[in-house]
C-alpha cells in the first residue's frame, strides 16, 4: 500500500547509513519482512474486491465504458450529470473495477452526513458486502471503516481535517469529490489543494462529480481535464410560467400574494392527473403557512409533508415512504440537490431561497430570501419527470428567468473564512489569495477571515510572516474540529476552570437543535422544553438539558430512552450525536493537555468563557428591546429565547442571523467587565479630561472603552500615568507643586508654600501682580529639577527618597527665586497687619480681587467691640491706600469743585502728608481750604463713585471667629448684629443688669466695669434705662450712649418717685393760653405737658451737676425736684404757649403761599418740623424755649422776601445745607445731651436768622467759620 511504500522506503534509506554489518543485518531481515507483510495486505486487499455489476436502468451504467476508459487514462475527470443518474453510487464500483482502492482507499466525499451514511449503505448493498467491510464510512463521531476496507465514504469536512496529518493523503489511491457544483466551502479548499497536491501525487487519481451546473469551471481549474456527461432525466418537463403579479395583466391583484399563487399552481397541477408535487420555500415559516392554507383547502385524498433540515428524522423519512393518494411535499432547497424525493412528477418553484451571505458590515452571517440563479430554478424543474412526463410551475415571469445570474455564487464568495485561514495558516500554506481556489474569495472576506482570527487571538497582527503568525491559542484553535469561535471557548473554559460545561455547549452548537419542534405539536414541545430554560441564559438550558439526559439515560434502557426522547421532542440522533462530539471533544483536549474541570453553578466563569468566541457578537440594550452590537449593528433577541420577555442590559449571541430583522439566537446575560477583560487586544481606548486628583496622588483621566463600536465602559477614571507619562508629569507639577494640591509632610513642599503664601500677601496688600513669579516661571523651576518619570506622588516619592541624600535643597527655593523686580518698590510697612486704636488692635486682611465682595482691605471685628468703632469708614483707610482714595475723593467731588483742585495729582501730594488719624473727610476738607481757601461742603462729595477696594469691609465674628455679619456700612452692621451684641453681654452682665426698678438700685453705678464676653476681655458702662413704667439698669459699650442713657433713665425715675405737678400747674393756667396750648404736634394736651415736666426735670438735673451716680446723691435730687419742679413747670408751660401760636402762623404762612419754590418750602418745612415736633419742649430746654419764636419769625420773614430775592437765598441755603450736613455727621456718635454738640445746633439756627431774616437779629455774633471752629473744638 502507499502507506507501506513510503515508510519501506524509508527504511531501506536509513539502511544505507547504517555501518554495522550485524544490524544492517537484522534490519535487513526485519524490512524484508515488513516487505512480505505490505505484498500480503496488497494481494489480500485484491482478492477482497467483490463482483461488481451495473443496474442498467441508471444513465451513468449506458456510460460505463467511456467512463472507464477516461478515468484509467486521466489524473482528472469530471463526471456531469443530474441528480438520480446514478454517479454518486457507481463511480466507486467502476474505480474498483480499474483495480483502483488496492494499494490505499478510494476515498468517496459528500457534503452531508445523512448523505455519506445512506451512499455508502447503498453501494455496501450492491456490492452484497456488509456496511463496514469493503465499503465504510466515516462522519464526525462515527468511524466504520476498517482494515479491509477498499471504498471509504465521508464527509468532506473527513478529509480536510485528515490533511492535517496526512499532507500527501497517502491512505488514498482515488478520491471522488461528489456534488461538487454546490461549491461549498471545504469542497473549494479541497480542490484548491489537491490542484497543489497531484504533481507530487501523479498515482493519486480524482473524480469530480457535478451536476450539468458549469462543469467546464473545474476542468479548467484542473488544466483542461476531460468530462463525461450522463443524462439523468428520462421524461420531458413542460415549464410554466405563473408569476404571482403578473405584469402584462392590467386585470391582475396587485394584492395577491405568493401562498394565493401557489395554492392556484396546485389546483392548476390537480387537473393534469395524478402525481405528487413538490413545492420550494424558502424558509420553515413559510412552510408552516403554505402547510395551513393547503389544509384549509381540505383537498381530497392529498397528504401534506413538510420536508427541511429541522424536521425530525422520523417526519423526514416520511417523505420516502410508499404511500396512497396524492401527496404535496413543501421543502426548502434541501430538495433541490442532496435529496431524491421519490414519485415527483410536478414541481412548483416561487423562485426563491435564503442563500447564506457574510456582511461585510454587521460581520454576521445573514439569511436573506434572494431570487434563485437560473442553474438552481433548472436543478428544481429536475426534481419531476423521473418517472413520467413532468410539469414545473415557475411563479414568476420568462424575462425575469433570463435576468438571473446563471449561477449561484460559491460559498467561498459569501461566507466567513476564519475556518479555511485556520486550517491553511496550521498547515502552513501561506497567502490565502495566492491558493489556487477555482474562483479566489474576495479580498474583503478574507479580511474579514483574518479579522475573526484576530479576534479569537489565534492570528498576531503585528507579525509579517504569514507562516509564523499562527499564535500559541491559534495552535490549539487549529487542533479542534469545531468552529473557531467554539474552539476558542473550549481553551478559555481551560483556562476558567468550567471545561466540561463549555464542551457540552460547544458541542451543542455545533450541531442541530435536538430540541424538536413539531408544527402540529408545537406548544407541547415548547412546554417540553421549557423545563430546561434559564431566565438569564439560553446556553445554560444546554446544560441543564444534557444533565437531564444523563441522568435518564443512566436509569432506563437504551429502547426506553429512545422512546423518552421522542415523547419529549428531542431527537434521538441529535442527542447520540450531541453526546458523541462532546466525548470527541474531551479526548481532542485530553490529548492537548486541558485539564477535565466543571464549575456547575458559576453561570459567570461559564459564560465569560463563551463570550471569548463571540466578542464580536455582544450587545448592549439600547431602548426596550433593541440592542446596539458590533459596527453599529442592532439587533434584537430571538422570540423564541428564555431572555426575550426581559431583555438584560448586555447579552451575548451564539450567532446573528438576518432574517426578517436582525435576530440573536441563543443569547445569554453577561457582565461588560469580562468582555472588556478577554477582548483587551480589540478594545479601543479613548481618553478624555485628563486631570489632577489630590486624594489619589495622580494624574487621573475619564477613560472610554468600546469594542467595535459597542461602549463596554462610558466613563471611567483611570490613572493617566502609564497612558501619557509626559503630559502626567506636566500635571502633576503643575497642580500638585506649583498650585499646591497636594497634601505631604515634604520640609521643602511647606516652605516654599509659606513663601508664596506670604509673596501672595504682599501682593494683594499692594494690589499688584508683578511681585510673585508667574505659575510658568515656578513650572519651570521644578520641571528643570524633577526626575522625568515623575508623574504621580508615589513616583515623586521614590525619587525624592534617592535624590535628597545628595542634593537636600534642591527643590528649597528662596525669596529671589519666587520675586520679581517689582517687589523691591513696595514698602510693606504701609500695609500693617492690624488696626489699632482706642486700645483695640483689630486684624486686617486683604484681597486683590476686583469685582469680589471682599476686594480691598476687611478688618475683623469681634462681635463686642463693634460697637466700639469709629463710625467714618474712610478713617480705616491703611497707609498704603491712602494717596489712592484721596485721588478718588477728589475725582468724586461736583465738576464745579473740582476744578479748584486740578491737576489733581498735585494737590493728592501736597494734602496727604498732613491728614492725620481723624476722621479722613474732616481733615480732607481742612487740608484743602488752608491750602485753596476754597470751602468744600460734605454733600459735594459724590462718595457713590469711590470704588470698592478703597471702601474697607468689616467682618463681625464671634467667640469661634465665626462671621456674624460682613459689609462695608459700619451703621447697617452694628443694627444687625445689635440683638446678638445685647444678648452677649446681657448674659456676660448678668450680676449687673437689673430691670423693674422703681427706686433707686442698691449700691452705686460705676462708671465702667470690666467684664469678658464673647471669650473676650471687654470694658462696658452701666447706666440707667428708660424703660416707660420702670428703669433698669443696663451696660452699654461707650460713655456717649452711657451719658444720654444715664440722663434719660434718672429723669424717669424722677418721674416715677416724685409727686406730677400737672395737675395744679393746669389748674392756675388762664383759659386763652389753655385753648393755644390745644394747637400742638403730640396729638393731645396731656403729652404737651409731660414733655414740659420732662424739661423741668432736666433742668432741675443740669444745675444739680448732672445724672447722680449713687442712692444719696439721687435722693438729694429728688428733693430738689420736689421743690422746684411745679414752679418750673409753669414757667414752661408759659414759654411753650407762643411758640405753638408761631408755628401756627409759620403753617398758614407755607398753606397760602403760591409763588414760592419748592426748594424752599422744602427746606421751610424741615427747619420747622426740627423745631417743633413731639418732645421738642424737653429736646430744647427752658432756656432756648425764648429763642424758638424769634426762629419762627425769622422763617415768615424768608418766606415774604423769597419771591424778589430767589438767587440769593438759593446761595444762603446752600451755605446752611453745607454746616448742617456737618454737624449731622458730627452729632451721629455723640450723645443728644453732650452741652457742645448742642450748642452747635443752636448756632446753626442763628446763622439762618443772620442769613434769611437779619433785620430780626441774633442772639450774638455767628458765621460758618464759628460753627466750624465749635466742631474742632469739640473733644473727640
């Protein structure tokens, strides 16, 4: 045999080298026993060929001459003929004829196994040889071929896969490439090698059979080798054409559809006369629908078969039974070429098929329902006229027939060829486009071949060599008879620890479904079935079905588990099968060294190891039930699965199949982590937002990761270190040392903070930003000092740890190193740390951050020291600032002042020096008129267009520098914080403070007390307080409120121990001055009088020497008072009555007139209303009650000279409008009481008699100078 004489050979070979005469010997002997062995088996093999005769009936027996002659004289035939011509069976018996199968096998392949098992039974039973003997077969899982064996039939896949061990296919003399027109994928490959093999190979003879379908395509490919037809149709078949719309009818229905079509062809056909008809589909639904409205036809004595792939064993052979009447196969093209289906004499042919194709986007293979090629409509009329005249209704139009391509394109143009690259890139053949396949497969498939590799990690895409790209893991995928993707799933399951499950499931998806689905039995076995489901995945119902099945078929027979399965729709077969392929499988990794493990309930170790096939398959859900997957593929998942009803968020599919929609069949939930984890070399990474995080130490970046197109992560945070560690550096630097963020106990890290916090300082003092070096200039500083790999705070770490033994400064700067030129021009005494006056020493701060709230200068204050403050804000003003906002303060000033003051830089110089720590307006006003002579009134101060910064802020605190309150009116703030202040000190007074007293208190009022509030050391003044019915005794934060407070509080207590004399003083009053007291402003006569009391009490105070400070000296005032009190009563009430008769006269004064401005009446009605208002007896005092009427003459006399004398007056008002808004600001931190303030006021009054009403005269020499000299010499 051929075997023989090739390893004979090379024996006798290695004898020559062989230099020991006694083993070259032995050897000898031994060969030439070998020799005598081979000699034996070849005659033995000889004498076992059986008789060989031809049945006379079949085409191919009329040929078997030509054939003979043909195939002994030629390496290559191709044999033509239809199906049923008889070549698939007789061609083997006339290669044995030839003497062909003696020295190897005649190797006999076929694209089916049901085809392989049922030829070589057909051609056993004519050789009357057992099945087994001379002739065997051999499918995946079931090997009967045996030493005897002279005709092997196999699948074509067989021999493919025995290329891998046999490179020469020595075991063979002949092979038969059977049905070779279907062109599929491994028939391409084979005959694409043996083109390559047969030089080498001249003794090895090849027979391809082909129906009349383009042989002369192979005969080319094998360099012109000869071809024999055989005729296999022996009637005539009338074709007809029936299409379903038919164009050239203006009376067709546009509506009818291609079931109403064939049920008209088939009552068309029931008139022609007996005979079954067979009816192409295209898919098993269509089947279902033809089947149902055939039967509600209820045609008579006709028997309805469906006949597809799906279809259980026992309802296929259905077909081929005898049977009585008339019968109406429905099949898809499984019948057009593989099956025989006995008794057809009409054929109805829609013109349609789903023809496997590969998407070149979706990368899924796709179903599509195409129109046929001309050669399968032909291969259809074929299937009627076996026995009689035959008759093929196409259901379509002639034009539309002669449109068609001629030919179906081959499988190696439509479909993925990652198996085929395996298996060539295994075996060592190099470039896929340069094999010499009969019509080479587009590039773009092999490229996508190429890329499912990839995919799988079975190719290197980074190696050049096509011989030396097959990885460790492709290796191992190429040892494996399944598909790649499944092969991949077994070696990650070894490497997972689930092996044995992922072999039952690998081995499940390798074959058909043996869950059977009966059309009339549907909702049994989809109740069957659904025992085994898994609400999260279809690949576990494999499971938890072959567990099942094990377990039964350990406790029943082999007859009673056959009849278990088909009580519960499992094909038996399909199942034997299923079990065979796994134990194949289990030996295949045995031999490659896996390891037998099962992880039964870790569904995740299970599935991760699925997904490693089908990482081009995954999904996530976007919407209810559509799903995103692969290159912008959407899909959704197969009605039929156990995850339909709720779809997870990711899935993964066994396949992607392109029906009506794209459909995932066999579907399972998953996590993303592990798609993400096993396709870590297809995952494309995307960095967004790279950024500094503190609390990691790193450089961290918003990482996206998608899958070809599908976002297994959306946002993550990732260390961006290792991804771009300059840019990291960079970052790190930047924020981490340069801006600070970070958090180290690094000596020089502190230092050279403090050192920029204090530059920092200086700058915002002095309101510049070209003392401190810029952020780039610090960068590079430490840039041109740190390590280059430094790019996070543990990589900072490990290399400071080294460089600080050498070089402990090195990152240690100094002032020069963090300063500009500018810092050497600031003198920073201006800017001082505190405030200090009055013996308070209040912190100050300060922000240069124009357009912020606290821009400029903010002075903390604690809450019991604010009302402590000199109220004038600008007085705060540092040094520093202070040339600035007096340049503001006269910008501000009304143009026509200003213009006194112009250049305005010159008199900035010329006042500053002299302003003291007073109020800064006070000494601005002075400075200037000693300098111009020029007087500037308050209100010319336009104060609104000072900017901000120049306006110091105040911050109020408590006890825990907490801030209370926060603006830059000092006023406002102290109103605000007033309960709070009250509170405080109230609680710090408590042995102090006294309420509801209608005596004098016990013991005497000090004058200050020293007392801590707020955790602060504080100086407060006791005092009595008007409290209406009663006094108390209350603290307050200065002597101004201690004074008038004190002053009002013992003229209530007067009021309350010493007897009222109202009631005489009223008694002796003569009725004319009763009636003009009626005419006041406090609503009443009786608050008339108390105000008079009030008076006569305060004088009665004023010549005792003031408010007592203790019991005796109160009681000494009290007696006083008791003496005085109605005496001076009356004469108050006496001064009080022509007052109330001039203000009388001052309003019908202002009622009648009509040609007076409003300016005027204005100012007439505020003069008048500070005059005499409720409480003006008490606020004006006995003495000046004398002065008011001689006041409010003086306003009637300004009102009879106003109209003539507009111009002037207009001048004089605003002369007194300038000192009143003076003294307004005078008197707003002093008491009402204070003797100076209140002269002032009077003053002001007299100089409105000197100016308006000067024939009336004053009570002595007044003028402004006077009035201004009195408020300078007014105490502070």
């Amino acid at each position: 045999m051929l075997h023989d004489e090739l390893r004979l050979g090379r024996r006798i070979e290695g004898l020559r080298r062989n230099r020991s005469p006694d083993a070259r010997a032995a050897a000898q002997q031994a060969i030439a026993t070998d020799i005598a062995d081979a000699v034996a088996r070849v005659a033995s093999r000889k004498a076992s060929v059986p008789p060989i005769s031809y049945p006379p009936a079949l085409p191919v027996s009329q040929a078997k001459e030509e054939l003979f002659a043909t195939i002994r004289d030629h390496q290559v035939v191709i044999v033509a003929g239809e199906t049923g011509s008889g070549k698939t069976t007789q061609l083997p018996k006339i290669c044995l004829e030839l003497g062909r199968g003696v020295r190897g096998l005649i190797g006999h392949t076929q694209p089916r196994r049901l085809a392989a098992r049922t030829v070589a039974e057909r051609i056993a039973e004519e050789l009357d040889t057992p099945l087994g003997s001379t002739v065997g077969w051999k499918v995946r899982f079931t090997d009967q071929v045996g030493a005897g064996t002279l005709v092997k039939v196999m699948t074509d896949g067989i021999l493919l896969a025995e290329i891998h061990r046999d490179r020469q296919l020595l075991q063979y003399d002949t092979l038969i490439i059977d049905e070779a027109h279907e062109r599929s994928l491994n028939v391409d490959f084979i005959l694409g090698y043996l083109k390559g093999l047969l030089p080498r190979r001249p003794d090895l003879k090849v027979v391809i059979t082909s129906a009349t379908i383009d042989p002369e395509r192979f005969a080319e490919h094998f360099a012109g080798a000869p071809i024999v037809s055989v005729s296999g149709r022996m009637f005539p078949v009338e074709v007809r054409y029936r299409p379903v719309v038919d164009p050239e009818d203006d009376t067709a229905d546009p509506d009818r559809d291609p079931t109403e079509a064939i049920l008209d062809a088939v009552d068309e056909l029931a008139a022609e006369g007996p005979g079954d008809v067979l009816v192409f589909l295209s898919g098993e639904r269509e089947i279902r629908d033809t089947a149902e409205a055939l039967r509600a036809q209820q045609l008579p004595g006709t028997e309805i078969l469906p006949l597809y792939s799906r279809l259980s064993a026992v309802e296929q052979h259905r077909v081929f039974r005898s049977h009585p009447g008339r019968r109406i196969v429905l099949a898809t093209n499984v019948a057009e070429t593989s099956l025989t289906v006995p008794g057809i004499r009409y054929v109805v042919d829609p013109g349609t098929a789903r023809i496997s194709r590969y998407s070149h986007r979706t990368k899924v293979q796709r179903l599509p329902i195409e129109a046929i090629s001309q050669a399968s409509a032909n291969q259809r009329k074929g299937r009627c006229g076996r026995t009689s005249d035959g008759i093929c209704i196409r259901l379509y139009t002639e034009a539309d027939f002669e449109q068609r391509p001629e030919f179906t394109d081959p499988e190696i143009l439509r479909t993925n060829l990652a198996s085929v690259i395996l298996q060539m890139t295994a075996l060592g053949i190099g470039d896929l486009a340069a094999f010499p396949f009969l019509d080479p497969p587009d590039r773009r498939n092999i490229a996508a071949g190429v890329q499912l590799l990839e995919e799988l990690n079975a190719l290197d895409p980074a190696q050049r060599d096509p011989a030396r790209r097959l990885t460790p893991v492709g290796r191992q995928l190429a040892q494996l008879p399944v598909d790649p993707r499944l092969a991949r799933m077994i070696v990650e399951a070894d490497r997972g620890g689930c092996l044995h499950e992922v072999l039952v499931v690998a081995a499940a998806l390798s074959i058909v479904d043996p869950r059977e689905r009966p059309t009339d039995q549907q909702q049994a076995a989809d109740t069957a079935h659904g025992r085994f489901a898994d609400p999260e995945s279809d690949f576990l119902s494999y499971l938890a079905l072959w567990r099942y099945l094990a377990d039964q078929q350990n406790e029943l027979s082999g007859n009673r588990f056959r009849k278990l399965c088909k009580a519960e729709f499992l094909h038996y077969l399909r199942v034997r099968e299923w079990q065979d392929l796994y134990t194949q499988l289990r030996q295949v990794t045995k031999t490659l060294g896996m390891r037998m493990s099962n992880a039964p309930d870790d569904g995740r170790r299970i599935h991760s190891a699925l997904v490693s096939g089908l990482l081009s398959q995954v999904g996530v859900r976007e919407g209810a039930r559509d799903y995103l997957g692969a290159r912008s593929a959407r899909f959704a998942i197969f009605p039929g699965s156990a995850l339909a009803k709720k779809p997870p968020a990711w899935v993964v599919a066994a396949e992607l199949v392109e029906t009506s929609r794209l459909w995932a069949r066999t579907v399972a939930r998953i996590d993303p982590a592990d798609v993400e984890r096993l396709a870590a070399h297809l995952v494309a990474r995307t960095y967004s937002e790279p950024r500094w995080d503190a609390r990691r130490g790193a450089v961290m970046a918003t990482e996206k990761v998608t899958l070809y197109g599908v976002p297994l992560v959306v946002a993550r945070s990732v260390n961006y270190g290792p991804i771009d560690p300059a840019l990291a550096r960079e970052l790190f630097i930047r924020h981490a040392l340069v801006e600070g963020d970070w958090t180290t106990r690094h000596p020089f890290f502190t230092h050279n903070r403090e050192l920029l916090q204090q530059i920092d300082e200086l700058e915002a003092r002095a309101r510049r930003r070209d003392i401190r070096i810029d952020d780039e200039a610090l960068f590079e500083l430490y840039d041109e000092r740190i390590g280059v790999d430094v790019v996070s705070t543990r990589h900072f770490d490990s290399w400071w740890k080294q460089t600080r033994r050498s070089e402990p400064d090195l990152l240690t700067f100094d002032a020069a190193m963090l300063t500009n030129a500018a810092a050497a021009v600031v003198d920073f005494g201006h800017f001082p740390d505190a405030w200090e006056r009055d013996g308070l020493r209040l912190p100050l701060s300060y922000a240069f951050e124009p357009g912020a709230r606290t821009d400029g200068v903010t002075v903390t204050v604690p809450l019991v020291a604010a009302d402590q403050l000199p109220a004038d804000a600008f007085s705060w003003t540092v040094p520093g600032l202070r040339e600035e906002l007096v340049t503001a303060l006269l910008r501000s000033l009304r143009k026509d002042v200003r213009r006194n003051f112009v250049p305005v830089a010159d008199y900035v110089a010329a006042v500053a020096p002299h302003l003291d720590d007073g109020p800064l307006l006070d000494g601005l006003e002075r400075e200037l008129q000693r300098i111009t002579g020029v007087t500037v009134t308050r209100e010319a101060w336009r104060l609104d267009l000072i900017p901000e910064h120049l306006q110091p802020t105040f911050r109020i605190v408590d006890e825990d520098a907490r801030t209370v309150a926060e603006g830059k009116d000092l006023a406002e703030l102290r109103a605000r914080v007033a309960p709070r202040l009250r509170a405080e000190l109230s609680a710090a007074t408590a042995g102090v403070e006294r309420t509801g007293l209608l005596t004098w208190p016990e013991g005497e009022l000090p004058l200050s007390v020293q007392i801590t509030a707020a955790r602060r050391r504080t100086t407060v003044y006791p005092t009595l307080v008007d409290e209406g019915d009663s006094v108390a005794v209350r603290v307050v934060q200065s002597t101004a409120e201690q004074d008038a407070a004190m002053w009002s509080g013992v003229r209530r207590l007067l009021q309350l121990t010493v007897p009222s004399p109202l009631r005489a003083v009223v008694r002796a009053l003569p009725s004319g001055m009763k009636l003009g007291l009626q005419f006041n402003p406090y609503g009443g006569v009786p608050a008339l009088l108390d105000d008079c009391v009030r008076c006569a009490l305060d004088e009665v105070i004023a010549d005792s020497g003031g408010p007592p400070r203790d019991r005796a000296a109160f009681e000494v005032l009290q007696r006083e008072a008791r003496a005085r009190l109605p005496d001076l009563t009356t004469d108050i009430v006496t001064r009080v009555e022509p007052v109330l008769a001039a203000a009388r006269g001052v309003d019908e004064r202002l009622t009648a007139a009509r040609a007076i401005p409003p300016g005027v009446v204005a100012d007439v009605h505020a003069q008048l209303s500070g005059l005499v208002f409720p409480g003006f007896v008490a606020a004006t005092g006995r003495t000046r009650l004398r002065e008011l009427p001689r006041y409010l003459r003086a306003i009637v006399h300004r009102l009879d000279k106003v109209p003539g004398n507009l111009a002037r007056d207009d001048v004089a008002m605003q002369r007194v409008h300038a000192v009143q808004a003076e003294y307004e600001q005078l008197s707003a931190g002093r008491a009402p009481v204070d003797p100076g303030v209140r002269r002032i006021r009077w003053m002001i009054e007299e100089l409105r008699v000197s100016l308006f009403a000067h024939s009336i005269g004053t009570a002595g020499p007044v003028s402004e100078r006077r009035i201004y000299r009195a408020m300078d010499e007014l105490p502070a």
